[in-house]
C-alpha cells in the first residue's frame, strides 16, 4: 500500500473507531478574574480552546468571587479565552500535564483611545473573511429593528419590490445555517415579525461552500444567540410606526443556560394596517398602430396580525455528544386586503372613452412551522465531528378573493357589471436530512456529507360567481420534488495562501401534475457544481483573491402552482408550472488593501434564468405577470467597500458598485419572438455611525442609499433615492435601549418602472409606505450582562416557499 493509500486507511480507521478510544488522564484548570481595581467579576465567560485548531474543549462563567473552574481536561496545549460585556477580551496559551491554577487575570475596559478621544465597543463592525462579509450588529440600535429592517441596511444587500437581492440576483435566506422556505411577500413578511433582538449578525456569503445547496445566487445567513453563560437574562421590546397608518409590534426573549442545558425562547406579534397607492398606464396596439391607454389608479389597505415563536434548545449530553431542537412558527390568520381601482381609458387622441370601477377584498390565513432536530458527535480530540440534522418543514396557504366591477361610459353612464370570485390554498410539506463529517488534519480540513430533500406541495383553485373570465378552470396540481446530494471540500492554508475547493454533486426526480393540463413538469437530472476560493496576503497592506462557483435556482413553488391574484378583473398574477431550473456561472476577482478598502471585479451569466415578465394582450386589452424561463442573463461589473473610524467618533462603511446587465426574454406577445435589454448602472450606499455622548450612550445614524438604471425583468427603472437617520439612547445603567428613527425622509425611494419593446408599453409606480417614523423600546431584566454567543452548528437547509 502507498503512503497516501496508508494515510487514507488510518484516516478511515481513526473515524470508525475512535469513539472507542481509551480514556487520558483528566486534570483541573482554574483560575479568578477581577477588573483592574481588583474586584471580582462574575458571570465572565470562559472558553478553553484547543490550541492546534482552535476547536472547542470546555466553556463555563465565573461565579461571585470571580472565580472559574474547568473539570476533565487532557493533558495538551490550549488557549483560554475570556471575555465579557464592557471588558477587553483576553487569551491566555498554556500546557496541562497537572492540575493548573491560573491565577488572577485581571481585565481591561472594552475601550480603546485614538487620538485620545475614547471609542464605544458596541459599534457596527464589519469583517471580510474568505467567502463572506460579517455584519455584527448585536448590541447596537440595530437590535429594536425587525429582521428586514436590519437586511435592508446590511453592506451589499438591496430589498427591490419586496425581493432580497446581492449583486442584482436574488439570495438564499438562511437562519442559523438552515435555510429558509420562504420567498417574495411570505419571507418579507416572516423577517418583519422576527425580532432583530435576536440576531447576533447577518452574513452575506458570496461563494457559499460546497456544504450549502446549489443556489446560483448569494447566501444571507441570519446568525441568531443563545446563552453561554450560567444563570437568566430577558428582555422585553416594542416598536411603534408612523406611516399614513401606525403599526404595532412587541416582543419577549429569554435565555437561561446551566452546565447541560441553553436554552433561547423568544415570542412577538405584529400588528400593522399598511396602505399603497399604485399608478400605472397600458398603451394597447392593433398591430403596429397605437390605440387605447388605459390609465390605472389603486389603492389598496391592508390589516393583518401575527404571531412569531422562535425556541433554541441545546442539551450537552456528554463531552462527546449533544443534541439541538429548534423551532420557528409563525402564525397570521385573517390578513385582509381591500383594493380599489379606477381605470380610465382613452383613445388615441387622449379623448375620455369610459372608464371601470373595481373594487376586491382577499382575505388570507397562512401558517408557517419549521422545526430541525441537530445531534453533533465529537469523533476525537483533533477537532473531528460528525453531524446528524433532520428538518421539517409545514407551510399551509389559504386565500379567497372577491372583485365586483362597475363598467361606465365618458358621461359617467352605466352600463354593466361583473362579479366573480375564487378560493385558493396551497400545502406543502418538506422533509430534508442530512449527513455531514467535519475532519481537520495537520494538512488541512475536509467536510463531506451527504443530503436527501422531499418535497410535496398541493395547490387548487376554484373560481365561482356569475362572470368567471373565460380563460380560467378550476384546477388541482401536485408538485413532488426528491433531490439527493453529495459533497466533498478541502480547506488548506499555508504560509500566506489559503484555498477552499469543493465540488456538490445533485440528482433531481420533479413530477408536476395538473387537472386540468395533465403531466406538465416532469423531468429528471444532474448536475455538478464546483466552488473555489483562492486567497493571498501578500503583506499586512496587500491581500487579492479569486473565487469561482456553479450554482442552480429552482424555481420557487408559489410560482409553479395555478394560483391568480387580481389587481382588478384586467390585470393578474399567475404561477406558471412549466418552470424549470437556471445555471449560473461566477467568477470573482477580489482585492483587498489595508483591510479596510475592497475591490471585487466580477462576471456572471445564467442560462434559463427564472424572472418576472409582465405582458399585455393587445387584442383582449389584458394584462397578465408571471414568471418565465429567459434565454439568458449577463452581469458583469467593479465593486468598492470601505469600513472604519473616519474619526474616534465617526464610523463608515461605504458600498459602491459599477455594473452592465443584460436580459435576453421571450417576447410572447410580439412578432419577433425574443427580446434583448441591456443597461449601465451604478449603485451606491453610505452609512455613518456618530457617537454624539459615549457617557451618555448617545448615538446617531445616517444611512444614504442611491442607484441609477436597473433591469427587473422587462422593466427598466433609474434613479432611485433614500435618506435615513436614527437616534438611539442607552438608559438606566444599559438596561434600556431606546430608538427613534426616520426612513425615506424626502419620499424618493418609490419611483416608476417602464417597460417598452415593439408592442409593448406599460409602466407603474407602486408607492408603499416607505416614509415612516419609528420609535423602538428594549428592556434587559434578569442577569442582562451576560453575554451571547453566536451557533456553533452546521445544520440544513429549508428551501423555496412562495
């Protein structure tokens, strides 16, 4: 047998028999901690690392006395960590071979002086690390904020019409490694109800390793806390919000950890009266000549409650094994939708013809449940673990809907009306598992694991009343998906290099059924996705990079099932089920200088991207959107970040982005029979951070955001704007964090959309309320110092609810 045959063998054996290893002697650390003055300090958290890769051995606090004791520790190298809330964090290397008393170890204010003038430890901070850019924003006014209001201001992710978005594609959401079955108004509406009190930082994965699913596009994974130290804190918190209507929320967290169990429940519920206030025009065509203009004016209020239930529990069972149950429910029944729409046409010489009134109420219940059950096994005592993760996922759909329109002449006379209704539900089921092995060696890391998906979602409409549209049948339609994965990945650094590669193998079964059309989606396939992250420092100022990836995007299940949702009896959204998947291929050249200043350089195109196209039957005078299949979509373009103190006071982070895009679509609608857009763009955030009074805990925010032409689909927009600026004060010794804060301040973020191509000319300008005033309110009760550390799990993903 050769040398790499021997090394794989022991490799093999070590994984299938250590479990069964002698046991080492076991030895006692301990040591006390105090601040400089020589008090004690309890509740600091303590962190016992192995030193050969940092892998994590034993964690526990110090008590009243300031005192800390670690039990059954080998004989090795280690690096301790301590850390704690308003306290410089402080590492200490040593070797056991007996019992080892460390001491006092004193701790420094968490303050460093520049240009002596103090700076707050709590500020944002941003890190750029192989594969991902790291938004901390635990402990800052980011806390009192919902989830979506803390992904809209994170560095490179854009919210467009509803749409989470990095590098103009649409990204994966995950929560704590898992991944989230939601998309469009059900995931904005799930980020709305969960708090931002419980998230500890949002990463935004560019190249997601090759343990993620295949997703084409960027990741923006959703770190959340849990309790590290012994004892209990809580919080409660409440938001209020002006906009034409106020809005509501509230909340309640609680973290209790003690040496088997950590445990995190947190409960909110929102409730919001929301208007929008849409325009939009249609210039209809007989042939080449043009002919009517419809002009359309809707208004539409919503009411709508709901209930969000998020629970972490982890029980260490020994020091080899543990055992994670999470659970994430949200529950909003009877969100009411009331639309009004007046639609005035006219003929070619701008001459009022007639015009139609309708008016549509759409109530809707929808429920969300997911739970995961995590068991993590340490293999030995190099760090090797293995991971067992089921998820399942349970989101039920229910919405009815009512239009009555009133059709009249230019003199206001009338002269008929129509009515008709429809019921739609959809249920969906979903099942993953999955296998992962995370093995370090002095040569480097390797993860591989393998991962089967289920999927079952069932979907009907019935349509009802005296004038149901010609074009519609009542329908039921099955969709299955199986997906077996595989991976395998390498992780090696060295002197100033280090290289991350893998390669994802996927294999999917989709059987798509209709009523009323029959088998319309049914295939099988394929494919490979290989990853690459290639980094060089060449000095303490010069860092570059490359990375490289393959990914996929299915399609969304709200948009394959036969669902229809009018804006008024002419104009609808439907699923379109002969949807199938996208490639995509990516390409990045990244530089970084003085770790502060970022350029990324990068190409990507996509077969088959799946986007939203709205057409307008000139004959028929309809208007229906969907999502379609394009030939193809190209982006190339340059990026630019910095992040730092501009001064002691001032924070900065600062995003630009230069970039082409390019859609290639079927043009349905019209004689030739593809269409082509392209556009230059650039876009551009700023954020600013000002510490108005450290000894007050005063501080304020200006956020600045602007981007010129963009492609959405067959819509081009440009030049849209917003201003943001927030206030946030720390109260009663730190237990209270108040914010108030101002969105959208000159209106200008809302602006219109235009689509123009040989037959087609329409346009809209949809006006939420995106000016708002809000005032956020957070208490800590309990032990409130203790600290939180982020999961320290790899777990699975969910999927692609709509």
């Amino acid at each position: 047998m050769d040398k790499c045959g021997s090394i794989s063998f022991l490799l093999l054996l070590n994984i299938l028999f250590c479990p069964f290893g002698i046991f080492a002697q076991q030895y006692r650390v301990e040591g006390i901690i105090r601040d400089k003055e020589g008090t004690a300090l309890s509740y600091v958290n303590i962190l016992l690392l192995q030193q050969s890769d940092s892998s994590f051995v034993a964690g526990t606090s110090s008590d009243d006395t300031g005192k800390f004791v670690l039990s059954d520790i080998k004989e090795n190298n280690y690096i301790l960590k301590v850390s704690f809330i308003g306290f410089q964090r402080r590492e200490l290397s040593f070797r056991v071979n007996t019992d080892t008393d460390l001491g006092i170890l004193a701790m420094e204010p968490a303050a460093e002086t520049l240009q002596g003038v103090t700076v707050t430890s709590d500020k944002p901070l941003i890190e750029r690390k192989n594969d991902r850019l790291v938004f901390n924003v635990e402990n800052t006014s980011f806390a009192t904020e919902s989830s979506f209001d803390i992904l809209r201001k994170t560095p490179g992710v854009l919210v467009l019409n509803g749409q989470i978005v990095v590098r103009n594609s649409p990204a994966m959401v995950y929560i704590n490694d898992k991944r989230v079955y939601l998309s469009g108004e059900e995931l904005k509406t799930m980020l709305e109800n969960y708090s931002g009190s419980h998230i500890r930082s949002i990463e935004v994965i560019t190249t997601p390793p090759a343990r993620y699913d295949a997703g084409s596009g960027a990741i923006v994974n959703i770190v959340t806390s849990r309790s590290i130290s012994v004892g209990y804190k809580g919080s409660v918190n409440s938001r209020w919000t002006q906009a034409v209507f106020p809005k509501y929320s509230m909340g309640t967290d609680h973290y209790f950890k003690n040496n088997f169990l950590d445990l995190f429940v947190g409960y909110s519920y929102n409730q919001q009266k929301e208007y929008k206030h849409d325009n939009s025009y249609f210039n209809f065509f007989n042939g080449d000549i043009a002919d009517d203009r419809w002009e359309v004016d809707f208004k539409r209020t919503t009411r709508s409650y709901a209930h969000n239930f998020h629970a972490i529990t982890d029980f260490v069972i020994d020091k080899k094994n543990s055992l994670s149950i999470t659970a994430n429910m949200m529950h909003s029944p009877g969100k009411k939708y009331n639309n009004k729409a007046i639609t005035d046409v006219f003929d070619i010489n701008d001459n009022l013809e007639s015009y139609f009134l309708t008016d549509s109420e759409l109530d809707n219940d929808r429920s969300n449940l997911a739970f995961s059950l995590d068991y993590a096994y340490n293999m030995n005592d190099e760090g090797a673990k293995m991971s067992l993760v089921s998820n399942y996922i349970y989101y039920d759909d229910r919405q009815f809907q009512v239009l009555y329109t009133d059709y009249f002449n230019a003199d206001a006379v009338p002269s008929e009306s129509n009515y008709f209704d429809f019921l739609a539900k959809q249920r969906n089921n979903i099942f993953t598992q999955q296998l992962d092995f995370y093995i370090p060696s002095e040569w480097g890391t390797a993860e591989t694991g393998v991962k089967y998906s289920s999927i079952h979602s069932n979907s009907s409409v019935n349509f009802g009343g005296e004038d149901v549209p010609e074009d519609t049948e009542n329908d039921r339609f099955g969709y299955n998906e199986d997906i077996y994965a595989a991976y395998f990945s390498l992780n090696k650094k060295w002197e100033n290099w280090s290289v991350s590669a893998g390669l994802r193998g996927e294999y999917t079964d989709v059987r798509a059924n209709s009523m009323v059309l029959g088998e319309v989606n049914t295939q099988t396939y394929f494919e490979l996705f290989p990853s690459v992250v290639v980094k060089h420092t060449i000095n303490d100022e010069h860092e570059w990079g490359i990375n490289y990836k393959r990914g996929i995007s299915r399609p969304k299940y709200g948009s394959l099932n036969p669902y229809r949702y009018y804006l008024f009896e002419k104009q609808y959204t439907e699923g379109n089920p002969s949807l199938t998947r996208s490639i995509s291929n990516e390409v990045e050249l990244a530089y970084t200088f003085r770790k502060k200043f970022d350029f990324f350089l990068y190409y990507e195109h996509s077969d088959n991207a799946i986007q939203g196209l709205t057409f307008q039957d000139n004959v028929n005078q309809m208007i229906s959107n969907a999502q379609y299949n394009i030939d193809g979509k190209t982006e190339y373009g340059l990026d630019f970040s910095y992040y730092s103190y501009v001064r002691s006071w001032w924070y900065l982070y600062m995003y630009m982005s230069g970039y082409y895009m390019e859609n290639t679509f079927p043009s349905v609608q019209s004689e030739k029979a593809v269409q082509k857009l392209s556009t230059m763009g650039y876009y551009g955030r700023a954020y600013n951070q000002f510490t108005v009074s450290k000894k007050h805990g005063f501080t304020a925010d200006l956020s600045l955001f602007y981007m010129s032409d963009y492609i959405q689909g067959s819509f081009i927009f440009r030049n849209r704007f917003s201003t943001e600026v927030g206030l946030t004060k720390k109260l009663w010794n730190n237990r209270v964090l108040a914010s108030l804060n101002v969105a959208d301040i000159f209106n200008t973020q809302n602006i219109w959309l235009r689509s123009r191509y040989q037959n087609q000319d329409n346009g809209y300008i949809a006006r939420p309320e995106t000016r708002t005033v809000s005032l956020s309110l957070k208490y800590n009760f309990g032990n409130y110092r203790l600290k939180d550390n982020e999961r320290d799990t790899t777990p699975d993903e969910q999927g692609r609810l709509e």
